[in-house]
C-alpha cells in the first residue's frame, strides 16, 4: 500500500491534470469568442508552451533550492486567482485577447514549475519499492484527467456557460492547494547559497553531472527521440484520420480517447510488468511497440489497425514515461533531482514540438503516412540508447 499522503497527494495532482484538461479545451473556443482568426485563436495554445522553451532547465534549479510543497500551493494560488480574475471577465463580458493570453501564459508557466515539482516530489512519500507503483498511478490520473474527463468536461461545460469551465478549473486547483497542505514536511529542499548567482551555480552543477552520467544522459536524449516521433504523429493523426482513413470527426475523438484509454491501463499495471521484466527491457519494449505502431500506421488505411496501433502506442508511450521517470529518480541523487527532471520535460516538450513542425512540412511534399514512418529511426536510436544505459541495471 502506498498510504493515505499519497492517496492525498494523487487526488491533488488528479485535480490539477483535470483543471488543465478542462482549461485547454475550453481556452481555444473562448478565443473563437472573440475572433475568427486562426493564427490568433491556435497563439492562445502556443502561448502555454512558451514557458518551458525560456526557464525549463531554470525552473529546475529553483524547485531544488526551495520546499516542494510550498512550490506547488503557491503555483496552484497563483494559477487560481488568474483563471478566476479570467472567468469573472468572462460573465462581465470584458474578455479580451491579451487578457486571454496573459492567462494562458501565467497558467503555462505554473504547469512548467508544477509538474517539475511533481516529478521530484514523488520519491519523498513513497518507499523505493513503491515508485513504480505510484508514479504509474500518478500517470493513470494524468491521462484521465487531461486527455478523457478534463477536456470532455471542459467542451460541455462552455456549452453550458463560457465562465464554467474556468470556475471549475479554478475550484480545483484551490482544493488541490488544500490537500497538499495536509501533507507531512517531507519536502524542505538543503540550505543553499542565496540569489541568481547560487542559481546559475546550481545550473552548471546539474548540467556537470548530467554530462558525466551516461546512462541518464542517455535516457535524455532517449526520451527526446521518442518525443519526436509521438509529435509528429500526434500533429498529423487529425489529418490521418480524416484523409487516408476518410472519417469523420467524431471517429478521431474515438481514437484519442482508445488512445487514453490504452495509457490508463499500461499506467495501472507499469509496477507488475517492471518487476517482471526489468525496467530496461520494458523500456526496449515500448520503443519496439511504439516502432510498430508506426510501421502500421505508415503502411495501412484500416481503421481498426489504426485503433488497436494507437491504444498499444499509447500504452507503450505512458509506461516509457513511467518507467524512465522512476529509474531517474532512483539513479539521481536528491538534491539534484528538480534539475534533472526539468532537463527531461523541457527537452521532451521541445522535440515533441520539433517533431510536430517537422511532420508537418514532410507531410506537405510527400504526404500524410511518410512523416510517420519516418517516426521508425528516432525510434531505433532511442531503442539503441536505451540499450546502452546498462549501469541503471545498479541505481546509485
């Protein structure tokens, strides 16, 4: 059992996925509110990400110099009060563009800084035996509660009133706050030296031994391969859907949420499989899955070959992710962890988004299904990479 802090901290962390599931849906049709133009309405999306291209790595170092509880209370504060400020501009009927933008800005700056926090903050509640365990149910929540429910929610909700979803992605992350605070003080992070300097110093550090690690380097530059090819692939799955498969709308929103469904599931049974297997051979593994998900989707037009390719993907896609985040945790060393994590998550956002505009001019001069078989080599590098990081076989 993983205990009553942690089923406190996953419905808190539950709370937060679900308030950004509804927020994402519900930020692009309160823009259409406002104006037709797409490149305006698709900056609101693009403004959230911004964030972790300029501080991902910074962020790091400030989560290790401060205690992670108050991090994520004060970022789920602050990320409250400007969604509400947002929501009562809504029902006054004083939205606006830049108040949309400012909003989604702040609120991506905060899910950069939570997440970061997040990742570091697991091993503090739970035993070493548990991490799989508890990182694979803080992923299961993660994809209900920001790929099915929360933007599920979010679109009906804006139907309903176009403040409501932000109301209810407000209300959550008061109560997520809440529940942190009922946590023990198992988060206070090692006296360090003070000011931008000690930052900057501590940067170097993490990027030192980052550099002198090679398995978690390698994992580093696994993860960020993998993360190319899913980008692309998810870019264009609309595209796929509609145009090689010829469907509708409403099968590509079946797809993604079999898609979710699949990471659900692989989510739930990671602990099992790992310690069946090992962690390293379930890495290999979903990088060969997620290898023949492209293979198929490159090469066929079946729609049920596309869901059974794309629930395995996904499931392959959510226990990479739970295993490369327990092994990192494991193999580096505490006071170090914020900093490794933000390097992980930054360059995994930044090649996601890498190898979404790359599929997006392959697809242009030599069609939908090219970009995503070419997915297959940063794949095999990454299956190659991972097969190198053997020393994680004795964490340290």
């Amino acid at each position: 059992m993983l205990g009553t802090h942690f089923s406190r901290y996953w419905l808190s962390a539950f709370l937060s996925d679900f308030g950004d599931g509804v927020r994402l849906a519900a930020f692009p049709l309160l823009a259409l509110q406002v104006t037709d133009a797409p490149a305006a309405v698709v900056a609101v999306t693009a403004v959230q990400q911004v964030p972790w291209l300029l501080a991902g790595p910074g962020v790091g170092a400030v989560v290790d110099r401060y205690d992670l509880r108050r991090i994520m209370v004060a970022v789920d504060v602050v990320r409250a009060l400007a969604i509400a400020v947002l929501s009562v501009s809504v029902v006054a009927g004083a939205v606006n563009l830049p108040l949309i933008y400012l909003t989604a800005f702040i609120t991506g700056s905060g899910e950069l800084v939570r997440d970061t926090a997040a990742a570091t903050a697991a091993p503090r509640l739970v035993d070493p035996n548990g991490l799989e365990r508890a990182n694979g149910r803080l992923m299961a929540g993660r994809l209900v509660g920001n790929e099915l429910a929360g933007p599920a929610v979010g679109g009906w909700a804006f139907g309903v009133a176009a403040a409501l979803p932000f109301g209810l992605n407000a209300g959550g992350l008061g109560l997520s706050a809440l529940l942190l605070l009922t946590l023990p003080s198992v988060f206070a992070a090692r006296p360090r030296q003070p000011g931008a300097v000690g930052v900057v110093r501590d940067l170097r550090e993490g990027f030192r031994w980052l550099r002198g690690d090679r398995p978690v380097r390698n994992m580093v530059l696994a993860v960020g391969l993998v993360a190319v090819a899913d980008g692309a692939l998810l870019a264009l799955l609309v595209l796929y859907v509609t145009r090689v498969l010829g469907l509708g709308a409403e099968v590509y929103g079946l797809l993604l949420a079999f898609g979710a469904l699949g990471g659900v599931v692989a989510g739930a049974f990671c602990a099992r499989v790992s310690a069946r297997l090992g962690p390293l051979r379930v890495l290999s593994a979903t990088v060969l899955i997620m290898t023949s998900a492209h293979l198929v989707l490159g090469l066929t037009s079946n729609v049920y070959w596309t869901a059974a390719a794309l629930v395995l993907s996904s499931g392959a896609f959510a226990m990479f992710n739970v295993t490369s985040l327990t092994l990192r945790q494991r193999r580096s060393p505490a006071e170090m962890l914020g900093r490794v994590n933000s390097t992980y998550l930054t360059v995994g956002r930044a090649a996601e988004a890498l190898g979404a505009l790359a599929g997006g001019a392959l697809a242009t001069v030599a069609g939908i299904q090219v970009p995503i078989l070419a997915g297959v080599l940063p794949l095999v590098v990454a299956a190659v990479l991972i097969a190198r990081a053997h020393p994680f076989r004795q964490p340290a």
